[in-house]
C-alpha cells in the first residue's frame, strides 16, 4: 500500500509501505477515507523535532473497518468509525476517569497518511457513525478525531463557562475549533488573535466576536482594554510556544484558567509568577475518545461544521505538496484524500 | 506601643514602634487579641529573603476594633474582627469574582506582631464575629486569618471533591489545616506526608486517613502504591520548594489537580512535563475573604479546631523565642499574646 513517509526535514514522501495488518486481537484495520496534515507535522517538517530514521507520518484519520481482530466486538467490516489520536482501552483506571490520552496502553497514531491504517486498541478507541455518513461530512468528522476534540478539550481545561469571556491564542486548525468549542460552551465574548485576515474571517464565521491582531505584550495589553483591565476568564493556548504561553498566561485575569493544548516547545513557567497570578493552568493530549458520541453527534446533526479548517484538498500522491503548503502558511490545513 | 521587628536574619526584636494610627479614611485600627508566627515569616528570618532594613513583621491578627476610618461603617469599636493577612475592598472586579488577594487595592499585612494593628481597606477586609467569642476560641479565629484560610483555598485549588483521595505535602501548619480542609470537603481518603510524630498524631486528629513518611520520588512510590498506581485525585502543596512542587506533580494521576500555596521559592514548572501529566495546577494567595463569613462560622459552632496547630503560646515579649522555636522546628506555630 502507499503510505507517507518523513525522511528529513522539509522532505516527506508518498512511497510503497508495508501492508497494514492486525498484529494483535485487540487491532484493527481500516480503509482510510480522509486523513490530513497536522500542525503537530510540522515540528518535524520544520526540523524543530529530530528525524532520526524515515519514518511513517500521521495521526488522524476516519475510514471503513476493513478487518477487526478477534477481540474486537465493538465495530465490524463496513463500518464508518472515527478515532482518537491515542488509542485507548477505554477500561482502564484513567480512561475511566475520562483521560483516555492517559490511557495506561495508550499508544499514539503515526501512520495514518496512508492508505489503510492499522489501530490498536481498537474496541476502546473505534466509534462508528449510525451508517455511512455523507462524503460532505468526512472532513468535519476527520476534525473531530483531533482539531475538534482538541479545540474542545483546551475550552475545557480553560474552564470555559456560559456567559465568560474567552481569549483563543493562535489561529491555526486547533485554536479555530477552539474558538467552536468557546461558542459550544456558551463563551459570551470569545477574543480571537490573529493577523491573517482568511482565518480572522473563519474565526468569526465559527463564532468569535473581536479579533486581537497584537501580539506578545501588545497582545496583552489589548486584552487587558477589552476586559475591564483584569484580563479574560478563560484563554485557550493553542500554540505550543514560550511566547504564546505568556501571552496566554498574561491575558488572563485573577481567578481564571488556561488551558493548553499545543505541545509546548521549549516552555518553563516559573512558579511564583503563575502563584501571583492566581491562573489555572491545564493542558495535555486531549482525551479525544471521551468527546467522540458527542462531537460526532453535532457534527451529523449540523450544529458545528469544524471541517471549514480543511482549505486546502489534495490526493494522497500530493503529500509533499500538503505540507509544503501548510509550512508556508498557505494552508490551514490539508486534507489528503487516498 | 511595642512591636517585633526583624533586623537581620535570626534577629526579631520586640521594640517601641509607631503607634498604629488611621491614616486613611478607609483605615481602622484593632487592639491585637492574639497574633502568631507564620511559617513564610522564617524565609527572611532564616535569610532566604533578603532584610534590607529594618522592618515589622507579622500578618495575622484577630482583635477589637478600637478606632473606624470615617468611610468604614461596616464594624464598629468594641466588636471582634477577623481579616485576612490580604486586605481587600471587595469591590473590585477580582473581588467580586472571588479573588480578593489579587484586590486591585491589595495591601498585605506587614506589622500584626504588635499591641495594635492599622487595617487598611478596613471596611472590605473585617468580618465581626457575633459577640465576643470566648479566649478558647481565638487561637482557632486566628488561624482562620491565614494558615486555615490557606489549606482550604489549597483544597479549592486542588478541586478536592466528595470521595476522593487528596494528598498533602508539608506537615507545617498550612499542610495540617490543608487536611482539616480536604476533610470537610468530603475526601474520603486523605494522605498526609510527614516524618514527624507530633505531626502526624495532629494530622490524623484532623482527619489523616494515612501518613506517607517517605519523601521524594520514594514518597511518590508510595502514593502511587496507594492509588492504585495512577496516582491521587488531589494534591495540596503547602510547602513552596521545588522538591515539594515535584513531589505533588507527580503524586497527582492525570487528570487530577495541584494546589499549591507556599510562596514558590526557585520553583520552575517544565511545560512539556506538565502537558503531559494532564495535571492541573493552581495556586496562589489564598482568597481569606472569601471564606471568612463561613469558617468564623464552622469555629464557633465548634466543627473545625484549627487552632490546635499552636502548640507554642508566648507573651509577646518573647517573640524572638517564638521564631527561634519554629525555626529549629521545637514548635508547629507560635502564638503571641500581646
């Protein structure tokens, strides 16, 4: 089968790969009908993670069960399922307490740029859609397996609240299903940052209803104006970057929470500082798998369409291209379509 | 009048200082009843905090209001008051929301080891008791004013809930109330960690279900032995070191939450660390305000007895005793009877 292939930086290739195959009961194996391109990609890409050895790429994915190992009884051939990103048990002590990206057998997607993909744990992690949704809906259903459940899980761990006023740092695919996920959560004012005008349009479009264009300390203070002086009760950090959790951090008032959810690069937060500030801080993989009956249910349902992320659509063959475009900020996000 | 000040590390001296006197209109003035020693006053006498110049100490207080500022109607000459070490106007916008340490007037409490004690922002920091409570209850009052306000804003910041385990690192008097707090807010299984009898004897008193004597990474082996492996639901830090910092973070399974409320002294948190963990992390000054009406409330109906963490009870005159007794840890906490 062809599957995408990362061989060094800025070098990533559509090649012939070994077979997905069930390697034990407990997986499965499944005809890919979307996957995409993650920002996450890109530290690699970008040489900010090292590429030791060529190895697979991607970790989203939606498609049809086309095997299920013996242990498997929650899904079967022909099915339409949507997954995590970390695969989970779904029995274990902490995805019993609901942090399935915890889960004690977690193992994390990486091959899924690929024509078929294998997946452990697959009874805990595989939830099938009630029949075979509509090709229109595959992209918001391919979110849902990691931006959306992202996006939601970072208004979570900000503690978002009806009626609060919520600040989403970074405008890339996860920090515009934040600014869903806000909304959803019935955020009153929900402050986007971003300078680049097509993602400031989608930001209000999903439900943001100020734009910060400043950013670092300037970003701060605009925040500050916009907020009674104090700062917003909630900030979503969807960046990953020393710079972004600062900003993050300092936008938010006394009391309030951030929640962080970009893999952070490089990033220390000293502790009496965060002690004077009186903020929450959460963040972390975001336990998708808790979300997935009831993101994918407002997604077939119309209530949000995160699949508005995708601006950009291309052939699996077009891989290099996917990413190419996503490093130069030409895309948000691409979806590959095998 | 006569007050301690401190002039150098290991030098506390009971001194003739300026009378307390209004000096806003905003201001009050109380006759101490009692006062204590508190754990974070050791950081300047034990010279981990600078003493440029000579300065007062001392931030908890209760006492008789013995004159009112012309704008504070809210208690009157005679009455017996309680404030917080934060004094605050609880008409803020942080005030309002719960947050009265981050008071955007704040002025914390600097010169209460004395005879008399000026009270900024009289009218929004004192809360009068109804009547003059008996002398048996003011040790209790007083811890109400910090130590006992600061573990049950630990438990808060922990989201110590009904059932759950909760952990308490330090054995001082923040940790002790720590466990007091973690009781009545329903765990049903709180670990405190100590290595010294007294203490744990006091801990279990207030509600200890086990003692952790371990510490380190092998204390963190034993909560994890007692969780199940994943770790506990809560963690109160009530330390402010980066070992203890350590040792709640990982004592804590994912998903679950750190309070932490010692002063962090050279503490630094790794992003990458914290993502991972999925802990949540929240600490700070404690709200006192906010807690007063209540925790006056459970003292003199007789449900918590948190002045039992006074084991040492001096004249006034002998302050500099008091420090050198908590110092060489011969005392919990010192408390001073003008």
């Amino acid at each position: 089968m062809r599957g995408a292939v990362i061989h060094a930086p800025g070098d990533v290739r559509l090649e012939t790969v070994d077979d997905a195959r069930i390697l034990k009961p407990t997986d499965a194996v499944i005809r890919t009908a979307v996957t995409c391109v993650c920002g996450s990609d890109l530290w690699p890409y970008r040489g900010a993670e090292p590429t030791d050895a060529p190895h697979p790429m991607g970790h989203e994915y939606v498609g049809f069960v086309e095997e299920a190992g013996s242990e498997v009884t929650s899904v079967k051939p022909g099915q339409f399922v949507v997954g995590s990103f970390a695969t989970s048990d779904d029995t274990c002590a902490n995805c019993r307490n609901g942090f399935q990206s915890s889960c004690l057998n977690v193992e994390f997607m990486s091959t899924c740029q690929a024509e078929y993909v294998r997946i452990p744990n697959a009874q805990g992690t595989l939830v099938a859609t009630d029949g075979v949704p509509g090709e229109e809906l595959w992209p918001s259903l391919l979110a849902v397996s990691d931006v959306m459940g992202t996006g939601w899980w970072a208004a979570e761990a900000a503690e978002v609240e009806p009626g609060s006023t919520a600040v989403v740092v970074g405008d890339g695919a996860v920090g515009l299903c934040g600014v869903i996920a806000a909304k959803e959560f019935g955020a009153e004012r929900i402050i986007a940052m971003s300078r680049h005008e097509p993602r400031q349009k989608l930001a209000r479009e999903f439900g943001a209803t100020d734009i910060v264009t400043e950013r670092g300390e300037e970003g701060v203070a605009r925040i500050k104006e916009l907020t009674g002086g104090i700062g917003a009760d909630s900030v979503l950090e969807c960046v990953g970057t020393a710079q972004a959790m600062r900003q993050a951090l300092h936008s938010t008032r006394p009391g309030g929470s951030v929640g962080f959810v970009g893999v952070p690069h490089e990033v220390a937060v000293d502790g009496q500082e965060l002690f004077f500030s009186h903020v929450g801080l959460r963040g972390g993989p975001a336990p998708v798998r808790r979300y997935l009956p009831d993101l994918i249910d407002r997604v077939m349902t119309g209530r949000i369409d995160p699949g508005k992320v995708f601006d950009l659509t291309l052939p699996l063959e077009q891989v290099a291209e996917g990413y190419r475009a996503m490093d130069e900020r030409r895309a948000v996000k691409t979806l590959l379509k095998p």
